[in-house]
C-alpha cells in the first residue's frame, strides 16, 4: 500500500533538516571562546538569474523580531545552481557586499555591520552563460554578537 506524501511536506521536512544540519555543522567548527552571543537563518524563494548586465535580487532575507541589537559577527550561506552554470554572486547588506563565489561559503566581511538588518542575494550571469539560471535553496546564516 502506497501512501501520498505532499510536495510541501517534503519540501517543509528537507528545509527544516538542512537548517538544523547547518547550524550543527557551524556549530562544529567554533572552539569554546569563539560562540557568538546568537544567530539567526533565513531562507528565499528560487530566483529567475537572466542577465549578465543587470543583477537579479532575491527576497530580503530578515532577521526575526526577536534579534537584539548587536553587530554581525560571521555569515553563512548556501544556494543551489544547474550544473555547469556561471554566476556572478553578492551577499549585501545596503550597499555593503560580500562577492558569492561558490554555492557555499563562510565571510567574516561584513563584521561589525548591524545584526539586525537584512541581506539580499544579488546574481547575475557571467559574460559566458546564456542561458537563464534558477538559483534555488538560497540559505544564510548569520551570528553575531
């Protein structure tokens, strides 16, 4: 006997893995004196990247409510490209930006930036692709203190 199992659930269930996988994996690489005073992740929708000369922007990605103030310590990030695909990346916050060149990765560049304001993922096509590219399983994490 088969069930039915709902896209949504399975998509809400592998989102839910991934953030709890992330954190602990963050987590693992931070001695006893490096825990920063908190963190927070956010996630955004895929994103239609279709031109080299203008950048595509995804949903901003917010901090909860409940974050105090405090200053942006390290990021985290993670999204998913077709293989083979040729992107220029940006992680920013205003006009502050950190270059995105691999699907994951880890800055301490935008240290000592509020905590409590949003990021956005900027992509555009690099001169050689052609092709329009949906960048999914778009991820950050981010601690500060």
């Amino acid at each position: 006997m088969r069930r039915a199992v709902s896209t949504e659930g399975v998509q809400a269930t592998t989102r839910a893995r991934i953030t709890l996988l992330a954190l602990c994996w963050l987590a693992s690489f931070s001695g006893p004196g490096a825990w920063a005073a908190g963190s927070w992740v956010a996630t955004a929708p895929p994103l239609r990247v279709s031109m080299a000369e203008r950048e595509s922007l995804s949903a901003p990605l917010q901090p909860p409510a409940s974050v105090p103030e405090g200053e942006i310590h390290s990021l985290t990030w993670r999204f998913t490209a077709p293989p083979g695909a040729r992107l220029r990346g940006r992680l920013c916050q205003a006009d502050r930006c950190v270059a995105v060149d691999s699907m994951r990765g880890s800055s301490t560049a935008l240290a000592g930036y509020p905590a409590t304001l949003p990021l956005r993922f900027h992509f555009a096509l690099a001169p050689q692709q052609q092709q329009a590219v949906v960048v999914g399983g778009m991820q950050l994490i981010v601690n500060y203190q």
